[in-house]
C-alpha cells in the first residue's frame, strides 16, 4: 500500500521536475562544470561552487533562502538537525539527488519503539518542489565544509535561467 | 445582517445554558491551593499558590520525592493537574494521557491512548508540544494534536463524548491547553504557518455541541464583532473592522490562529486570548491595494469576548501589519493593581513583539506599554496620546521593518527574534509583590521575506532569518526577569545562558520557580531574583513548574522533556553575527547540554 503510493509519487515527481539528475550513476563531487550559472558534478549531480573569494552561485544561496523557510522548522538552522528531525548536513554526505528529491516528494515516516517521526510529501509544496536542487545543493556545500554556518556573505547574480524556471514552475509568475 | 447573526447566536447559546456551571466547580477547586486544576492555577492565569512549606529559607532543601517517565520524547509543555489523590500528566503527541494515584507514588490509575493519524505530525510547525489538558465537574477535557477535542471520566478515564475542532489536512492543529468556562469549554486552534484562519470554538461541556465560533478575521458575523458595540481603544470598531484591512481575499488563508492561553473573568463574564501573525510571513504578500502597510485585524490582537455568545466587548491590536512573526497569543494575565494611584482591574500580557502591556479588563483601555528587554529595537514605543491619530499603535523603526527594506533583501539585527522576547512559557504573578515573573528570550535576527506560494496543508511561510543572541549584553540567550506593570519597569533581570522556555510559579513563601533548557528547575528569591535552589532534571524544561499539597506536605513537579521551538531552533547553537561569516562563537549548542526524553521530577522537603 505505502510502496505503491511512494512509487506513483516518484514518477509525478520525477515528471514534475524532468530531472536529467535521476539517471546518474555515481557520486563524484570533486569534479564539477557550469552550465549558465548552474554547476553540475561528473556524475549528473547538480553541485554547489564557491569562489575563491567566498562568492557562491546563485543556487546555493537560494537554497539557504528556501531551506530556512521550508525546512528549518523541522531540520534546525543551517541543516544541523534539532531536537524535532534529523541533521541534513549528515544526511547528504551519502545521499544522492535522487534519493534527496523522491523522499522530499513524497515524505518518510519511521516508527520505530521509542519515537514515531514523519517527513510530509513536499511535491504538491511550489516553494519547496520548484527550489529542489537548490536546497540540495546547499545542503552539499554545508555538508561538504565548503559553507559555513550563516548566511552566504556573498552570493552570484541570479541567472536568466533561474529567473525562467522559477516563472515556469509557479505557473503564474 | 450581521446584526440578525449575532442575535442568533446569543439565542442558541442562552437555549443551550443548563443551571450547572462548570466555572461554580472550577472556582470551587481552584481557590483549594493543595490542588492544581486548571494549567494556569484558575481563571487569572496568575499561577500562584498560597502553599507556604516551601519558603526562601528551606527551599535550599528540596529532594527529590518521586519521579515519572512519559514514555514519550517530544517535547513536553505544560504541567501536570492534581485534583484530589489523583495526578494527570499529559505528553506530546501521541498525546497519552495518565491518571496517577498520590496515595501510592504515582501508581498508574488509568492511561488514555488516542489514536490519532500520524499524518499530523508533520503539520505541526515546530514540534507535537501540547500544553495539557483542563479540569472541571468530575471531567478531564483533553485537546489532541490532530483536533479532537475529548471529555474522559476524570475517575476512570471513559470516554464522554468527543468531537472534532478542526482539519488537520488544511494545517489545522492543537497544541493548546482548553479552559471550562460555565457550560461551555473553549478551545483554540493552531496552524498559522500553514495559511490556516484563525478561530476559537465554545462546546457545550456535557455534550461536546458546538454552541458558538469565533474567528480572528473575516465578516462580522463570523469573528462575532458587533460594529456599534465591540470597542477597540476606547471607540467602537465598526462595520467591517477585519474586512477592510486585508486585499482581496487573503483574510480566508491570513492566520491569526488561537494558540496560546485562555484566562476568563466571571465579574465581566468575559474570555481573553490573543491571536497569532498573519499569514505569509512576506509583508509584501498582504499589503494594501495601495502597496503600503494595512493593519490584518484581528490578527495579533487580545480580544476579549462574552463567554456565553462569544460577542467581543472588545479588542486591541498590539502589532499591525506585522512584518516579523510576533504572534500575540501569550497568556492574558488578570490581576487588580494600582496604576497611577487608582486601583484598577487589569489584564497584562508579555507579547512577543517585547512590549509588556497592562490595560483595563473591563474596557480595554490602554495604560502601559513598555519594552520588558531593553534590546527591543524594532519600535521605538506606543504612541499614548489619545488625542493622536496613531494612538495605541507601535511607531516603526524604519530600519527593522522588513516591508520597507523589501522582499528579497536582509533586515539585519532585528530585536527581538520571531519566536519573540517571550513565547508562550506563561509567566507568573505575586499579589505579595505585585510584580510579574517572566521567563524571556534574549535573541535577535536577520529577516529576509519572499514570495511564496500557498498549497492546502502545506507550509507557507514566506521568509528566511537567522537568530543570535542579543549583541551587546550578556553574551546569554535568555532572561528572567520581575516586571513592575504598573510602572511599566523591569525590578530585576536574571540571565540565562538560554532562553527560558519554562512557565514560572510564585508562591506564597516568597519564592519563585522556574525551568531552564539545560533541564535546571530553579527557585529564585521573588524580592531580588537571587537563586536559592537548582536541580538538573533528566532534560530540557520547557514545561510549566506547579506546586500541590498531599497529605499536609507541599509539592513542587515540573515536566521536562527539550524540544518545541527552542528544541528546533537552539539544538545546534545559534551563529554569532558579529564573529564573520557563520562562526558558531562563544554560544552553546543545546545538544551539548540535554537530550530527548520526557520524564516527571517532584520535590519536596524531606
């Protein structure tokens, strides 16, 4: 029952978000490229960039925006854990974008003796399904090291790209 | 039209009006300082008891007399009931119930299990915190997370009668405590967050019918104002109050949502409560057709309404247009005072905005309205002028508004922080002192509001910030402090490494307690604030502290179990602004102090 509902979820979420991520292999996050102010790593994974002077892409940073307005009343500030969820920062340490995007689409609940948590399905959220890979990729630059506690100093200039997908996801921009 | 609406209602609700009155009982048990039946001690919200054993000269003694493990890990707000030989004690979702027997350290009686869909769990912003059930005529009334409001034998724990608040699916949830007013019991509602519209329902107590709904905003006839006769700072509101200050019709997912205390005052016959922030957290998102400011009432105001047809007498909004979640839903406290040599029978309230206000009971007049932290820096004070035109509203400090710094840009250094410079932990009042004790939060942010979307059940909030501890002072993240309402002063301030996320209790021998998030209950002189005694409970306090009496001894019991808010939002440590870029300083991580686990800790002398 819950196996057939997470896999009719999947696909709408994987429609929804026509992600060329969900078919890579494996992780590699050493290596990385821009596409149009977007980094992707070698393996397909969208990825964070920080310049040598501190500067993040535009994506990082609106995930840092979108991560503590969706998620941190759960998660913590920075994605540290709190006392109510799990810490993110661990969590995408081995955790590939196509994993990250099914569960944050279509939630997790663990029962277990001591405690009973769950995660909603976040899919039908716009503020959360169409910022997906910039939560994610500022999570990866929190739990890479890379990004410290905090707001970004200084943040890239939002691309045309972005600015396009967002009017398109929301449908009404 | 309106006007037919609300003849109705006071019609059904004086056919529904049976001779016994709860309130006669709750009265009855309440004035009995051995007993603790209601979450805030009785009707005034004071929380103070007359109980003496325990003074400021033997306090250093207390031992700890039995102990009572929930079973459950969230984190655990308000306090147990004791009425009679039997102790209730509540937990978080899944919101277990249990009746404990006093002649036998706390042998289980009965234990109430609901069942309750998992599926509300995650609709609750910011943890399963439920701040207990209420007593009146021989029944528990117990609010769950996901609405059900339910009345158990208070002997055995059998069901009564139940009846569903709300839809969890849209947001709607319970965290608060209810309050048995006559034949009625008052319930509130939460899910601001979550675009939910605010409201508070009066059932009948002895069949669980629904006999009349408020809410905080919409139509007249909905919120139950009467245009003529509801006054707000001294003049009557008006047709449309709420309606005129929202666009369009973002009143229908605008929030202001009844989550906090209920106190009632049987002179007036009148319910006080406050209601919470208006939805989104983007001020942008709701202002005026003009694009500027527009006040979203009733959000964010105390309104005070008949307990019998729910009509306002009348309301005072303390944040219009609100632009840094400063919901106004902390505790009504009802105390008679001398302000400015007259005797005056007042309502106190300790916002989250940081502003300590007293006003008259009766008539809603405004008489104080002071900072209770010095660091509050978002307003620069409440114009008292009646003859102004911005009489009763807080003036803006331009620099922390972040409506006009505007969307998609950072508003830094805003004090306080959005869970405000007090939550709400209630505080605690001493007719001995005439001083209030407030438990506070020391913690300022960044505000940085966008667009967002709104989704049926799903969160909408709108606004990204980061919280510190106020720059320039003690280096702490809360304070405890003793409050003059009268004057509108600060008689002494404690610090606290944390915020303090605990209900006070003062009692009659001249002490106060209250709980800390590293898990310390603490007694604390009520004349200067000196602490007299501490004890490290198995976690985190964010319950309230209450004292009972058993077989001729006093009690003190508080539950501890970290989590809520301050579990979420100061588990890792908070970042230290002023060290660069995201340097966690010299502030504590609550992880290194305290972990999960709900559990029970009573004291007394040995």
């Amino acid at each position: 029952m819950k196996r057939a509902g997470f896999a009719s979820a999947m696909v709408g979420a994987i429609v929804l978000l026509s992600s060329p991520y969900a078919m890579a292999e494996t992780a590699n996050t050493t290596e990385k490229k821009e596409i149009a102010g977007k980094w992707v790593t070698a393996a397909g994974d969208p990825t964070y960039n920080i310049a040598s002077d501190g500067t993040v892409d535009w994506y990082t940073f609106s995930g840092f925006r979108r991560y503590h307005s969706e998620c941190h009343t759960c998660h913590g500030p920075d994605g540290e854990g709190s006392s109510y969820a799990p810490g993110l920062v661990e969590s995408v340490k081995t955790m590939r974008y196509a994993d990250f995007m099914l569960i944050v689409a279509t939630g997790r609940e663990v029962v277990r003796a001591d405690k009973q948590s769950k995660m909603p399905a976040l899919g039908d959220n716009a503020n959360v399904r169409c910022y997906l890979e910039d939560i994610y990729v500022y999570l990866k630059a929190r739990a890479d090291g890379g990004l410290p506690r905090g707001r970004p100093a200084k943040r890239a200039d939002k691309p045309e790209a972005a600015e396009k997908q967002e009017k398109e996801c929301f449908g009404d921009r | 039209m309106h006007r037919h609406a609300l003849a109705s209602a006071s019609l059904a609700a004086f056919a529904f009006a049976t001779p016994a009155m709860a309130n006669e009982d709750v009265l009855q048990q309440s004035a009995r300082p051995e007993q603790w039946v209601l979450q805030t001690g009785n009707y005034t919200n004071q929380r103070y008891s007359k109980l003496a054993q325990i003074n400021r000269d033997n306090v250093k003694n207390l031992k700890v007399a039995w102990t009572f493990s929930t079973g459950v890990l969230r984190g655990h707000e308000g306090a147990p009931l004791v009425v009679g030989n039997i102790m209730y004690v509540h937990t978080p979702f899944p919101n277990t119930l249990y009746a404990l027997d006093l002649n036998e350290d706390g042998k289980i009686l009965w234990k109430y299990e609901p069942k309750q869909n998992p599926d509300v769990i995650p609709v609750m912003c910011c943890d399963t915190v439920y701040r207990g059930p209420a007593y009146a005529d021989g029944t528990i009334y117990h609010h769950q997370a996901d609405t059900t409001l339910v009345a158990l034998d208070a002997k055995t724990g059998k069901e009564k009668w139940k009846v569903v608040n709300g839809d969890p699916k849209k947001g709607e949830t319970n965290t608060a405590t209810v309050l048995p007013v006559k034949d009625k019991v008052i319930v509130g509602i939460s899910g601001a967050e979550f675009g939910v519209r605010g409201h508070v329902t009066a059932y009948d107590s002895k069949t669980g019918k629904q006999v009349w709904r408020a809410y905080s905003l919409g139509p007249d006839n909905e919120i139950l104002f009467d245009p003529d006769k509801t006054m707000s700072l001294g003049k009557p509101v008006g047709k449309d109050s709420s309606l005129k200050t929202w666009t369009g019709e973002q009143w229908k997912i605008g929030g202001g949502t009844a989550w906090g205390w209920f106190s009632y005052d049987q002179e007036t016959n009148l319910v006080f409560y406050g209601t919470a922030n208006p939805s989104t957290w983007n001020p942008a998102q709701r202002a005026g057709a003009d694009g500027k400011p527009i006040d979203q009432k009733w959000t964010m105001a105390i309104i005070a309404r008949d307990a019998d047809t729910g009509v306002a007498k009348w309301a005072y909004q303390m944040t219009p247009f609100d632009e840094w979640d400063y919901d106004g839903v902390n505790e009504m406290i009802l105390a008679d005072i001398t302000v400015q040599g007259q005797p005056r029978k007042v309502l106190v309230h300790f916002d989250r905005n940081g502003l300590g206000y007293t006003l008259d009971r009766v008539t809603g007049e405004l008489l104080v309205a002071n900072k209770f932290d010095p660091k509050v820096n978002w307003t620069s004070g409440v114009v008292m002028d009646k003859n102004s035109p911005q009489y009763g509203r807080p003036q803006v400090v331009k620099e922390y508004s972040t409506f006009q710094t505007g969307q998609d840009k950072n508003t830094k250094g805003v004090c306080p922080a959005a869970l405000g410079s007090k939550d709400q932990q209630p505080a605690a009042f001493s007719p001995s002192t005439n001083l209030f004790y407030v438990p506070t939060n020391h913690v300022c942010m960044d505000y940085e509001p966008f667009r967002v979307s709104y989704t049926a059940g799903q969160p909408y909030v709108g606004a990204t910030l980061s919280m510190f501890a106020a720059p320039g002072s003690h280096g702490g993240m809360g304070n405890f402090i003793a409050w003059d309402a009268a004057q509108g002063k600060i008689a002494w301030s404690k610090p606290e490494k944390f915020s303090v996320w605990s209900g006070a209790l003062a009692t009659a021998g001249g002490i106060v307690f209250y709980g800390t998030l590293e898990g310390y209950i603490k007694a604390v002189d009520e004349k200067d604030g000196t602490e007299l005694f501490k004890f490290k409970t198995p976690s985190g306090i964010i319950g309230n502290v209450m004292t009972y009496s058993h077989n001729g001894k006093q009690y003190v019991a508080v539950l501890s179990g970290v989590g809520g808010w301050a579990g979420i939002g100061l588990a890792a440590g908070l970042t230290n602004p002023n060290d660069g870029l995201g340097a966690v300083g010299g502030y504590a991580g609550l992880r290194d102090y305290t972990a999960l686990g709900g559990s029970l800790t009573v004291l007394t002398l040995p």
